[in-house]
C-alpha cells in the first residue's frame, strides 16, 4: 500500500535529498537508522541547512546510543531539552508547578551527569564539573552503579535536592528519573533513616527506559505525587505522557504515528514515526526501533498501552515474540518484592531468571516455583529462578533486561 505524507509535510521535505526519489515515486518506504548514515550529512543538505549550520542555529550531535549503536543527527541547539521543558509545561500534572519556577532534579545515569559537565564546559567561566544544565536542572548522580551509593553520596545528593527546592517559595521541586535510580536511592534513604532529610517532590517523571511495574509501584507507594512516564528519543523529542493514573496520551505535535505488526498476530507492533519537529531532519516513516501494544491488539495509535521495549531486545520464541514488557508483567503477577530482574538464555532450551527484591529476602519457594513455570511457559525454555543481592548495571549505566550469557 502506498503512503504519502500530508501536503504541508511534503511541502517540509521536497528539496531534502534523501526524499527525492520517494516523492517522484509517490511513496515513502520506511526509514531505516542505516538509510539515514548513509551519505550523511549530504543526504540531508540543503542551502537552508548549510546557513543554519553556518549561523549556529543548526549542529551535528550524536544519539545516546546508551544501548545501540549511535546515530549522528543535524537538530537546533537544545532541540531535545525544549521539547522537554514544553511538555513538562503543558502537563496537566506538572504544568502548575512548572509555571510557578519549581526546578528540575535530575537523578539518572552518570553518562547524562558526564554529558552535563561535558556542555558546561564548553561554557565560559563554568566551574569544572559543574552539573547545573540552565537555571533549572541539576543532575545528581556521580557514580556508574546506584547500588554503590555510599552514605556520603546519598547525603550529599539529599543536601543538593533541598537546596534546588529553596528556589520555590513552597518548597516545591521536580524530580526527573530513571525508575531504578530513584529505587536504589528510596531502599538507601529508608535502610539509613535520612527520609526527614528528603523533601517531598511535587512530581515525578520517568524517562530514561523502561521502568518495571514494581518500580514504578514502588515509588508510588513512597511519594504522595504524580508519577509520570514520557516516552521519546533523541531525535525525535517526547511523543506520549502518561498522566497521574498511568494512561498514556498522544502528545505529537508536528507528528503522526502509525504501528505495523512485528508478527501477525503478535500484538506487539513496531512505532512508525513521521515528525517535521526538527526542521532541519524530518523524519518521513521512520522507524524507531520501539515497540508497543494496544489495548485491543489492533494498529491504532489512540489505543497504546504500553511502551514495551525495543525491537532488536525481542526475544523470539516458539509462540512469537517475547518483549520486555511482557517477562515484566509476568514477574509482577508473581510477586510484587522483585526489584530488578535479568533474564539469561544459557542455550536454546534453558534460561535462568536473576532477580533482586526490594527488601533483600528471597522469594518463597512457592513463588519460586510459580516464577519459574510462567517465565518457562512464556519462552519456551525450562527457567532456573535465582535470588541475587545484586544485579549489576551496563556500561550505559542502565540495566539491561535480556542477556545471551551469564555474566557471573
């Protein structure tokens, strides 16, 4: 079937090289990440861009990459951080606190802190290491693995969150994470006692990866706010927001999205993106390499329910494709104690589960056992279920969920 974008669309990227052939076919292929390398960033000039470049309204920047190759991009300077300060504006939850100058603190991977110290400086007469963004981020974490948080470095990131929260006449401050993160920091906060030392947020946003539903009730059940999921990438900006009840709405301005089946029958569905949101490298059919399912199983958008991972992390089974999502919610069915989880393929008929808990006891044998037959049931592997008091984190300093070896 053939696809054409809008009118106005077309209009965005007639004079773009690596459209050319599609419009004089009358049809856009998905976009590939290797068809975007490929001659760039010839296959992106045009006599705009090479004065936005020239002019500094335009620059090349890297994906994070944090789990896959990285990708070089031609975007305007901040482009992702605009997209996130205006979707924290228009928030519905957020907004409100945002308007009246709450700051942004961020606790998520020391790559993003390193990323930080790394812009700043660039900056005239910035401190070295200096982990203020702008005027209303600051970036908390400085070490690889949460888990190895010390007392000190829990403390000292406590003292740097009230001193952002004294900006506001009430107190109030944003806290931006990753799930695990601010789960390693509730479990060390609680084993020390320091929580009259944490000022309550006034919301909380998730976005970095995938957050398991244990976590993500884990913190719930710790801070009396809105709890907030935002899914995007790098060179897309912010697509969906989740609101205060976990349901995700469309926030796709300059944007269309369309889902394809992975498998028949699946229910997982591959994201198709169309953005004109970076005027100077609109992505037509682009496929991000992110997977969701519906509410119905079906192909409409309007019914996402959950951001269920990424598909070159699929696990392919006998039945179909396995996500990430879905091992997730088989753990949570179990036993809402696991905390993190990795699941091992030792050979093509066996796997074991390592699994960590918020409160360090292993599961029962019972829950063992019942683990051990949904998680075989779903891979199609007999499962070994194992209770570590670790998991440690990757180089990207986030976890990975599905391995093709033991790292012990």
């Amino acid at each position: 079937m053939k696809r054409l974008p809008s009118a106005d669309v077309l209009d965005k990227v007639r004079d773009i090289p690596i459209y050319r052939a599609s419009i004089e076919r009358g049809h856009f292929p998905i976009l590939e990440k290797p068809e975007i390398a490929r001659g760039f960033p010839d296959n992106w000039m045009t006599p705009t861009l090479a004065r936005a470049l020239e002019a500094g309204e335009a620059e090349f920047v890297l994906s994070t990459g944090t789990n896959h190759a990285r990708m070089q991009l031609i975007r305007p300077p901040y482009f992702l951080l605009r997209s996130y300060y205006r979707l924290w504006s228009e928030h519905p939850d957020l907004g409100t606190s945002w308007h009246e100058g709450a700051r942004r603190v961020s606790l998520t991977t020391v790559l993003a802190t390193e990323h930080v110290a790394r812009v700043n400086a660039r900056k005239p007469g910035t401190t070295p290491g200096e982990r203020w963004l702008d005027d209303r981020t600051l970036y908390l974490n400085r070490r690889l693995d949460p888990a190895d948080w010390d007392r000190d470095e829990v403390e000292r990131m406590l003292t740097e969150i009230r001193e952002a929260a004294t900006a506001h006449p009430d107190g109030a401050y944003l806290l931006d994470c990753s799930g695990y993160h601010l789960a390693h920091l509730v479990r060390k906060v609680s084993a020390w006692g320091l929580w009259s030392d944490f000022p309550r947020p006034a919301g909380i946003v998730h976005a970095y990866e995938y957050t398991p539903s244990n976590v993500r009730a884990h913190l719930r059940a710790h801070f009396d706010c809105p709890v907030v999921d935002l899914f995007g990438s790098t060179e897309l900006g912010y697509l969906f927001y989740s609101d205060a009840e976990g349901r995700y709405q469309p926030y796709l301005r300059d944007m269309s999205v369309e889902l394809i089946p992975v498998e028949p029958g699946s229910g997982i569905h591959s994201l198709i993106v169309t953005s004109t949101r970076n005027p100077y490298m609109p992505l037509i059919r682009y496929r991000s390499g992110d997977c969701v399912r519906t509410r119905d199983g079906s192909a409409d958008p309007e019914r996402i329910v959950s951001f269920c991972g990424r598909e070159k992390e699929l696990l392919r089974t006998p039945d179909g494709p396995v996500s990430q999502a879905d091992l997730d919610a088989r753990i949570a069915g179990v036993c809402t104690r696991v905390f993190l989880h990795q699941l091992h393929l030792i050979d093509e008929d066996r796997c074991r589960l390592a699994y960590t808990t918020f409160d360090d006891a292993p599961l029962t044998a019972g829950e063992t056992a019942e683990l051990a037959a949904s998680v075989a049931a779903l891979t199609g592997r007999a499962c070994q279920v194992e209770h570590r008091t670790a998991i440690p984190v990757g180089r990207s300093g986030k976890y990975a969920w599905l391995t093709a070896h033991d790292p012990s």
